[in-house]
C-alpha cells in the first residue's frame, strides 16, 4: 500500500496569534514532493562560521561558537619566533584546554568544526619557527594531545595550512612544493582517518604523489587510500582564470579535482577583488555554476559575489542530471548559497499502511541530490517512529555519502516491530545525522530534505508516512524496533514530551504553555523555564526586520561584589555576539520568522544558581539595517530559578518469554544522581544503580518497574519505565519454559513422566513436553530431547 504525506505547520504568527500554543505536526494526503527554495543550515556544508582563534602562551580562550560548520583559524604565531621577534616555544597545557573547551562547546552546540592551523593572522612574511623541525614538534605535539582524536566525529576536514602569510602557504620559510608536500604527509599521518585534509594548490598533491603535474588529468585516486582524502582549499575562488595562481590548466585539474571531491572536501573563500575577477570570464554564472557541480563545491566562507544577486536564475544556467526547476526566478546569489554542499529532495515514498505488533514493516523511499556535492563524512542514518511524542529509533545501513549530486538515490529497508508497541498511528522518519550524539542531542547535527512541511525539528528527522499497528492476537516477545536481520536495534521507547529543545521553533507544546508564560505586549509574547543545567528564555514576536538582533537582558544581584548585575547579550544577524561579561561560554540562541530561544548555562557565566531570583528580564528585537529600530519589546518582571531535570525514556510495554534477560536505564538530564529501582510501587532490594538488569526473567518478575531519581540539588522524581509481561515459551522440549532446551528439561520432564508432584510443569511446558510430537508423554520424549541435545536429531 502506498501512502503519501505532507505535514502542515502554521506559521509563526499564526502561533503568536493562537496564544502562542505550537501545533504538533499535522500530516493530510498527497504530498507533493517538491523542493523549497528555503536555506538549509545542515552539517558539515554550507556557509561556515569562520573564527580568528587567537593563542598565546597561558592565555588560549574558551570559545563558544555556533553554526554548521565552523571553520577555526588557529593562530599560534605566538610560539614561534618568526612572528613574536623572540624564541620559539612548545606548546603549553594552555593551548589544549582552551581548545577543548572550544570543541566541547561546540559538540553542545550542534556544529561540526574544521581547522586551520597557522603561524600568522596579519600577513607577516615568514612567520615561521626558525626551524622546519621546530614546525613538526608542534605538529607533534598536536598529535600527542589526541585532540582530533577525541572530536572526530565532528571534525570534517583540517586544512593543511600552518605556513606563510594566513596559512595561506606563500610568503614563508617553508613554502616549496616538497615542504608542502611533506606538511600533507604529516598532516596525514595526525588526522585521524579517513578525515580529508586539503591542501592550497594542486601542484602540492602533484609533489606528494610524486607524479607530473600534467597527469592530474588521468589521476583517480583508489577507494581508501590516503591520496583518496587529500582535497582543496581555494582561497582565490573565481579571483581569475586561475583562481589567483591556484591551478596551471583549469580545466583538467578541475576534472581531477572533481573525482577527489566524492572523498573528499572543496571549498574556500571567493578572491576579495572583484574588480579583478572581471577581467575574466570564470565569474560568470553560466561558467561558474556548472564548474561548481563539477568540483562539487561544499562550503564558502560565508563571501559569495555579491554581483551574482544582480543575475536571475533559470534553464540557462541548468546543468544536466538535476532537475533544479525550483529555483527559477531566484537569484544566482541564493542558488549557489543554498547548493553548497549536499541538498537533498524527497521524490518518492512508500510506507507499509498497516501491520500487527511484533511484525514487520517496510519503508521505500527516493532521494535526489540537488546540491554541487555528496556528504563527506559518515551521516548515521536512523528510521525513527513516533507516536503522541514518543519514539523508537532504529539504525539502518543507508550510506548517504553515495547520494552523489545530480543524481536520485533509491532505497529500501524492511524493519521488525516491538512485541509491546502501542496500537494506533505511528510517523515514520528518516533521520540523517553526525556525530556521536547522545540522546538529548537527537536534534542537533542533523540533516533536513529540501521539501516542504517534512522537517520534524524534535527530532532532526524527515518525514516519509505514517504506520497503523494493530494489536496482535498472539504476544510477541521481539524486543526491539530494528531493521531485519540486524543483531540489534531500538529497544528503548524515547519522549520529547516536556523538554526544552533549543532549535529555533515551537517544536514541543511544553516550550510555549501558559504555564511558563512570564509576559506579554502589543506584538510578543516571553516564556521562561528553566531546569538544573540550564535557563531557557523564548519569544514569539510578530514582527520583522531586515537584519535581525536579537537581544535578552535581566538583572542578576546576586553576583560578587564589584561585579556588574545588568546581564546583555545579543546576536546579530552577520553573526556578531555581544554580551557585556566575556566570553559568553556556553550560551545559545536560534530563531526563526517570529520565534526566539535562548539557553543560557547555569553557574558563572550568568551568575545563575537554583533558587535565585533574578529581575526585570527583557527580550526584545532590533533591526540593525535600519538605524537599530525596535521592533519588538516584551518584559517579564522576575523569575526565580526552581529545581528540575529532563527525562529522555518513556514507559513501554515489553513481552518477554521466561528465561529471557530484562535490562532498563532511565536517560536523564544529570549527573551524579542517586537512584532507587522498584517493582510494582516496592522498592527492589539492593537496585540503585543506573542499570537495572534480571539475568532470567519468571512469572513473577511480570509487573511494573520504576525507578526514582534524587539529583543533586534535591530534585526527586519517579519514572515509570516498564510493563513487563512475562509469557511462557512454546519451544517443541522446552518443559521449563525458559526459552532454550538443556538437560534440566530432560530431568524435569523424567520427574513429570514419574509423577513426582513436586515437579513444577506449567500448562504451556506440558505442551513443550511432547518433543516427539506424537500427541502423547513417554520416553520417546526424553530420548527426542537426549537425541537433540547430541546433536543427533534437532528438534524442529
């Protein structure tokens, strides 16, 4: 049975308009499966957020970025003599701390990162150590510290960078081809695999595989190998024929550079002199664009031709392969921003209508790649179902790094469903993700299809139809939502229910209930909540502004002497954060038209503790394109800080067959907690762990399990987990019921055959007891369970 779905959500000023109540997603026939023109801000592509980190011995800062992918130019010129006039220095406890502060704040913020090591920042002429053995010490050391190791499931690419003016790789002590050359090999031997590292030029990958420059045109790199993760950064992108000196013959080694980039990473800044660039014809779009498919561009430091927004896409500009009809009218500007990188299109879905519990569905859907370019690193790919707010989560071996551009996908899964799954309707997802995240960062790094109304936010997942389960007559005691086949999957029910997810939308009706309410004006609307790790601030405005920035400000007295209790901090839309104490470590915001969220951390960067109060909070909105009008402005008088923490597990039904193992966890939002399991309202002797676990589970282990959590601050709460339903097995000589035939059932079934009253033999295994399968007990059925247990004549 096909179905197809279209999920509708009203706007924001329709939420503003209803109290500001978010629906939950709405799903009616016939989806058109169409591509929005809407900018995607998905993992590891894009515009990047590009960050001049500056480190100085015992003085390297936390950052806390955000964006998709953020690319940080890591200045340590300060260690070097070539560009501190002094001596060169190791690198100190310093550097590392700081930047893994830095890359841990960005894991919590949802980026992706990648790097660029350099000696300048200024364009000073051989910044350099006065070594080149000084330069492989710090490389060393970098290598030593396991810093990319221990991110690399965020790292996308490191740029080889390190030598010359900016990094650039010109203007320094080590800038021959064979320097460069020999930097790539290092960098390759640090970069975790299969990391890309990118180098400047082509003649550097020419030097490093020891080959002509020339040849690059016959060049294909062989699956896996360290040449097949060498790519290139263009820091002269469009500058001239020759990309300001980047390439000797355009267009063999964009050829080549085209089969590297399926591996591998492109990308790099548009040349900074445009009146340059026009006395050439490589600018053009009608020349531009089919080049960008060609070398499959995935990311611009965020400085695409502005002129392009003078140019109206259409077929002129069409390559073949891709139906990019959607973006007729558009600008050349938005085409190439928004095409950076992957940009996926739902075409086609088909989703089993209906099935019983513990059955097995099917999901079949097309996905055509619109973008220059395929993903480079690993995206897990996840079929999700979701029902009032709870889901399964399920792994599936889909490999989107082969949804190459300009090209449709076609995939297929078949999938097992849970023996205690509830009936009713379930939503069926495909989730496309990076990195390691944990279950309260289900929404983050995660990819959004370029169609409408598809996009679930809560759970960075695409919708593809909607499953009805029915009850099954028989129990079935499959655990798990997992695809066929597979040795394990989702057997754990999750819930979005009542969390605070930071992700720019009303995505959960607990974000904007009257509850949290704080205060209210002519055109906006403020929430507050909070819980034990962090404040969350939300706003529904109806209003708009050509560049957005986005303020919140509260006063906080209770912070140390001296220090000042006014709190400000605001985000422009160019990406510029103010705030008035520091660094703001740790601080998040996203928005979209008409809605606000702000997480900001408990402890010091705010000075917020539980039980606090803090007074006169203000969001309010400005449009910094025009002379800084406010646009919105809502206040809420106080808010006091109480105790609270998340719950990521819903309660489930579960069907075991006796004899089976039976393991629970509670996800929670905390750490350091305390924990008490129990059993039908008791609690369970010696069980306060974060696990609980029954090795063999009986009929009366059947019941209710719930455990209750004490957080530090003195939060309690009692979490209902698990229905256990214990059912016995009907395994042909299984006479215990525990699932699996031993000797114990030959013994048991000897006592039953003598009529020991003693032998305890349920309805079910007198059933199992007839191994022979003649309708009557005898010995027949001890010597066909004997026989089985040889290995002689295996019981069917």
């Amino acid at each position: 049975m096909i179905r197809r779905f279209r999920m509708l959500r009203l706007t924001a000023a329709a939420v503003f308009a209803l109290s500001c109540t978010p629906m939950m997603p709405v799903y009616a026939a016939d989806t058109r499966f169409t591509e929005t023109t809407e900018t995607l801000l998905n993992p590891g592509m894009g515009y990047t957020t590009t960050v001049w980190y500056r480190c100085k011995p015992g003085s390297t800062p936390v950052l806390s970025p955000t964006g998709p992918l953020v690319l940080m130019f890591v200045d340590i010129g300060a260690f070097s003599s070539g560009e501190n006039g002094g001596e060169d220095l190791s690198f100190d406890d310093a550097l590392f701390n700081g930047l893994r502060g830095t890359f841990a704040n960005c894991r919590k913020n949802g980026c992706t990162i990648a790097l660029r090591f350099r000696y300048d920042d200024n364009g000073t002429e051989n910044p350099e150590p006065a070594t080149f053995d000084m330069l492989k010490s710090h490389m060393q050391q970098i290598r030593d510290s396991k810093l990319l190791e221990d991110y690399q499931d965020i790292l996308m690419y490191v740029e080889s960078g390190m030598v010359g003016c900016y990094g650039e790789q010109w203007g320094g002590k080590y800038c021959s081809l064979e320097q460069k050359a020999e930097l790539l090999d290092l960098w390759l031997d640090i970069v975790p695999d299969p990391i890309p590292v990118t180098v400047r030029t082509p003649n550097i990958f020419a030097t490093w595989a020891k080959i002509k420059q020339a040849d690059l045109a016959g060049w294909t790199s062989e699956a896996g190998s360290r040449a097949a993760r060498i790519g290139l950064y263009d820091d002269g992108y469009m500058g001239s024929d020759s990309d300001l000196g980047t390439y000797v013959n355009r267009e063999a080694e964009t050829g080549w550079l085209g089969r590297q980039t399926r591996t591998s990473y492109f990308g790099g800044e548009f040349s900074g002199n445009l009146e340059f660039a026009q006395k050439y014809d490589t600018y053009l779009p009608e020349n531009a664009v089919p080049e960008m498919y060609k070398t499959h561009l995935s990311y611009i430091n965020s400085n695409i031709f502005g002129l392009y927004k003078d140019y109206t896409f259409g077929e002129a500009y069409d390559v073949p392969g891709v139906d990019n009809s959607a973006y007729y009218g558009q600008t050349v500007h938005k085409f190439i921003r928004d095409h950076l990188g992957y940009r996926f299109v739902l075409r086609e879905t088909e989703v089993t209508g209906e099935a019983v519990q513990g059955g097995t569905v099917s999901a079949k859907f097309k996905v055509e790649n619109t973008g220059f370019a395929n993903p480079i690193r690993e995206q897990q790919c996840e079929i999700i179902l979701e029902k009032d707010g709870c889901y399964y989560r399920a792994p599936v071996d889909i490999d989107s790094r082969e949804w190459f551009s300009c090209t449709t996908a076609a995939e297929s899964v078949d999938l097992e469903l849970p023996g205690g799954i509830e009936p009713g309707d379930w939503r069926m997802f495909v989730k496309l993700s990076v990195g390691n995240n944990t279950v309260d960062q289900i929404a983050l790094r995660s990819v959004q299809f370029a169609n409408p109304d598809t996009y679930d936010p809560a759970l960075g997942a695409n919708y593809l139809g909607t499953l009805r389960v029915t009850e099954s007559k028989t129990p079935s005691a499959a655990q798990a939502f997992r695809a066929v086949g597979a040795a394990s999957g989702g057997e754990m029910l999750y819930t979005f229910n009542g969390l605070q997810i930071t992700d720019g939308t009303a995505s959960n009706p607990s974000e904007t209930d009257a509850s949290i309410l704080r205060g209210e004006s002519t055109n906006a609307k403020l929430y507050i909540t909070n819980d034990e790790n962090n404040l969350y601030v939300r706003a529904a405005f109806d209003a708009a502004a050509d560049a957005p920035v986005f303020n919140l400000e509260f006063t906080n007295k209770n912070v140390p002497v001296g220090t000042d209790s006014r709190y400000w901090i605001y985000y422009a839309s160019n990406g510029y954060i103010y705030f008035n104490h520091g660094e703001p470590v740790g601080c998040l915001q996203k928005h979209s038209d008409g809605f606000v969220e702000f997480q900001i951390p408990l402890g010091d960067v705010m000075q917020l503790r539980l039980g606090e109060t803090i007074t006169g909070v203000r969001f309010f909105l400005q449009d910094s394109a025009n002379d800084w009008a406010l646009k919105a402005d809502v206040r809420a008088p106080e808010y006091t800080l109480t105790g609270d923490f998340p719950v990521y597990t819903a309660k489930q039904a579960v069907i075991l067959t006796a004899g089976s193992p039976l393991t629970l966890q509670a996800e929670v939002g905390i750490s350091d907690a305390k924990w008490q399991w129990l059993h039908d309202g008791k609690p369970i002797d010696k069980a306060a762990g974060a696990v609980f676990s029954l090795d063999k589970v009986t009929a009366e282990d059947a019941g209710l399990y719930s455990v209750q959590i004490s957080s530090p601050a003195g939060t309690v709460k009692r979490i209902d987990l698990c229905a256990l339903t214990v059912t016995q097995s009907d395994l042909r000589g299984d006479v215990n019921t525990d699932g699996k035939i031993t000797v114990s059932d030959a013994v048991l079934l000897a006592r039953l055959l003598a009529e020991d009253k003693t032998a305890a033999v349920s309805e079910q295994g007198k059933q199992n007891a007839d191994a022979n399968a003649n309708g009557e007990l005898d010995t027949g059925d001890t010597t066909a369970i004997l026989r089985h247990l040889a290995g002689l004549a295996l019981l069917q």
